[in-house]
C-alpha cells in the first residue's frame, strides 16, 4: 500500500495532521503493521510540525484508542520508533533501552518489557487504567545510576512526580492516576509476595485496598500479572502471588474490622488458612 498522505484512509486526511498522525499510530494497535514507508511518513509529519498546538486531551483520546486496541504494544513500538513518543510521552520513551532484572537474575529491555506487558493486558481483556499504568508505571527508572544497573534504586521517588506530570499534561480519566500510582508503589511487592509472613502480607491486603475496594485491588493484581507475563519466560495463565494474594484475601473474610486488632487477626486467619505457624509468628 502505498503511505503517502494523499493514499491514506479518508477520516485521516480530513483530520488535523497531528491527530491524523496519532490515530495512524493507534490504528496499528488493530494489527497494522508499522512498514518503513509508514514510519517515514510518520516521522516527516512530525519533524514539519504536525503535533504543534494539539492539546493534551486531543493527545489523550487517540492514545487511549490506540491502548485499548489488540496489540497496543505495536502502537507505542511505531511512536517511538518515529520520533512522536518522544514528544508526547518522553518519560516512557526514555526507558527504552534501559536494563531491569528478572527474577533469573537474567535482564530484560524495560521497553521490551513495557510493550509485551501492554499486549498481555489486551490478550486479558484489561481495562484502560491497567494498559495505563503498564504504560507509565517504569518512569522513575530511565535514569538510574548507572553502576546500580539493572537495580533501580529510589526509582518510585524519581517515577511519582512524573507520573502526576503525565497525567496533569493528559488528564485521563482519575482512576488512571490512582492506579498508575498505586501499581509503581506496590506492583514489585506483588511479586515479592512470601507465603511465610502473615503480618506484610495482612498489612499489604489493608495498604492496597483488599478491603475497602477490592476493585482496585483486582486491577492492582492484574496489572501485576500483564508485567509478570511481560517478562516471556512465564508459564500459566495465572500469577502465582497474585492467586496467594487473593487466597489470603479470601482467609480474611470473618474477621471483623472493629476488633482490637483487625491487622494481627487477619495475620491470624492468613497463617491458619496456609497452616504455617511460622507464617503466624511473623
């Protein structure tokens, strides 16, 4: 097919250049395929200006389009890879290329990462504010001291204020932010998630709202489980913390929230539940 602007699909030609630019990005998100001719058409329209005076919320709505299509991960691979990420996200661009650890002690490309992460939430069905926080929830870490690489110390105090810029700039939807934040404060500790302490893992439940709005909680531990997925050497369709978490969860429903101590008797029931008394000290 041929890509110039003149040979694209009508509703693009007739739009603003920046948003015909940025809904092209988002049509690859349907299983397009980001061909050179594309990605240098994408480029000249970026480099004579296409994207000056779109405001956030234009910016935001062809994103969001793009995010929730099958393969949003292709959107975010064409808009770097043409420039316009830089742009529009230059706190996700720049974690292209950086290291972060597996839990083989093996590395892998934060952007790599980032963008199977994206496709594993599609393939799950994932609502926008997941596909979000996949998409920014690794900010804090393109900056890192080199010589701590692939660890990333200190990278949620560095992610937060770029995070909240993010959204200040684009200002999706709200549960967008809160999930964002949420999941750059306890995605990692999903993962960590040790079957012989009652009392974090009690302690997480009421941190991250297993009782108060189990509904964010969910989405808290499905977008754990799209990055667990994202890493590509998983096997399963589920996340093993993820299903202790909700077991634990579970093993705390008959305990009364007015006791004297709601946090010791849901470390209670947690360690009874697993029948470790070991957990139960903790």
């Amino acid at each position: 097919m041929d890509k110039t602007p003149a040979s694209l699909p009508f509703d693009l030609v007739q739009t603003h250049p920046g948003l015909a630019l940025l809904r092209l990005a988002a049509l690859m998100a349907e299983g397009g395929a980001a061909d050179d001719d594309t990605l240098d058409l994408m480029f000249e329209q970026m480099e004579v200006g296409a994207l000056d005076g779109l405001s956030g919320a234009e910016i935001w709505a062809e994103l969001a389009r793009g995010l929730m299509g099958a393969r949003p991960g292709a959107m975010v691979k064409a808009l770097r890879e043409c420039g316009v990420l830089d742009i529009i996200l230059p706190e996700v661009a720049a974690v292209f290329g950086v290291p972060q650890i597996t839990d083989t002690a093996d590395e892998i490309d934060l952007g790599v990462l980032l963008v199977a992460a994206l496709d594993a939430a599609a393939g799950r069905g994932a609502p926008l504010e997941v596909r979000f926080a996949l998409m920014v929830m690794h900010a804090g870490k393109s900056d890192s001291p080199r010589e701590h690489l692939p660890v990333h110390y200190r990278h949620m105090e560095r992610a937060i204020p770029r995070i909240e810029a993010i959204c200040d700039r684009l200002a999706p939807p709200q549960l967008c932010r809160d999930l964002a934040l949420l999941a750059l404060n306890e995605c990692e500790r999903v993962h960590r998630t040790s079957p012989v302490r009652a009392g974090p893992v009690a302690a997480m439940l009421e941190r991250t709202g297993a009782f108060r709005d189990p509904e964010l909680f969910e989405k808290l531990l499905l977008v754990a489980t799209c990055d667990y997925f994202g890493y590509g050497d998983k096997e399963g369709d589920t996340h093993p913390k993820a299903e202790l978490l909700r077991a634990a969860r579970d093993a705390c429903a008959g305990v009364d929230a007015e006791v004297d101590d709601p946090g010791m008797a849901r470390a209670q029931a947690i360690a009874t539940a697993f029948r470790s008394e070991r957990w139960a000290q903790a």
